[in-house]
C-alpha cells in the first residue's frame, strides 16, 4: 500500500473546509431562488386592487382571473403530458442502453477461503455447535488387505483354457453355475 503525502489531521480540516464552502455556497443558492420565484410572481401576478370597484366590474374581473386559470390549467396539462412522454422514452433508451452493454457488468468475485465449520455456524447460528471433521469420517484402509488382494493365484493360463474346452469345460461350467445358484 502506498502512503499518502497528506497527513490524516490536514485531511480532516480540508474536509471540514470544503463542508463548510458547499454550506455556504447551498445556502447562498436557496436565497437566490426564493429572489428569483418573488420577482417571477411580481411580473406574473401583480397584487389586485379591489377597492372602489362595482359589483359588475368585480364580476369581470373575476371572470378575467377565471379565464386566465383555465389557461395556466391548460398550460399544465400540456406540459405534464410532455413530461410523461419524455420520462418513458428515457425508461426505453435506458432499457435499450442495458441490453446494448449486456444487462450490466459483473464484479471481480475475490476468492475466500472459508472452513466448513464456519459455513456450518453461519448456515445453522451460532446455537448448533456442529464440527465437521471430514477426516474422521473418511474409511481407513489398510495397505495389507491391498496387498492380498493383489497376489491372486497366477496360473498358466493355457492349462486354464484346455480344462475349459470342448463340451466337457461348457458341462463344468455350467455345473459351476448351477451350484452357485442352490
């Protein structure tokens, strides 16, 4: 592992700084907005001057209000209906992206060497103590009985195969046979 040339206190304090900058810079951007969403409504929605008027020019003027809502309502619509298309044309074009890239990439799997007992532990909890010696289980085998098994009798095989040819091999073995089976 290399080292780094900073030392971990100077990190910590430039962190802290650079936290502190994004604070001031997040809140210096919040004020901005609020300014720019009183000057928008003060272009958009001058404040309405009711007083002195008649019974019939409030009745226009509320029928202006209504009018222009309808519009704004119509506005929305059209424009939440775009947003709709927009938001589903980009699902497909990630969808297509995925499938061109093939689904999406598999990690580098590191190898770990994990003991059977502490597969056992995490498959049954630590409630069950189960050891699994593999060792102990296995079969002992004894290199004499290997031994034995090997030292068959070994005749001439050509005496073997005169003894057995002719009718007189065919009856004993099937002499041979017929004894074993009783």
């Amino acid at each position: 592992q290399r080292k780094s040339k900073i030392s971990a206190s100077r990190k910590l304090m430039l962190k802290s700084l650079m936290v502190a900058k994004a604070k001031e810079e997040l809140e210096q951007e919040i004020v901005e907005k609020d300014e720019q969403k009183a000057k928008f409504l003060e272009e958009k929605a001058p404040p309405i001057r009711t007083g002195g008027l008649s019974l019939a020019e409030l009745r226009i003027l509320c029928e202006e209000l209504h009018t222009r809502i309808d519009v704004v309502d119509e506005e929305r619509y059209d424009i939440e209906a775009k947003v709709l298309h927009n938001t589903r044309e980009i699902k497909d074009l990630n969808i297509k992206v995925l499938d061109l890239r093939g689904k999406f990439k598999r990690p580098n799997l590191r190898r770990v060497r994990v003991s059977a007992d502490a597969i056992l532990r995490s498959l049954l909890g630590s409630k069950h103590k189960v050891s699994l010696d593999l060792r102990a289980n296995l079969k002992s085998v004894k290199k004499e009985d290997t031994e034995k098994e090997k030292t068959v009798e070994v005749s001439d095989w050509r005496k073997n195969v005169e003894a057995m040819s002719g009718m007189e091999g065919r009856k004993k073995m099937f002499d041979a046979a017929k004894g074993q089976n009783q």
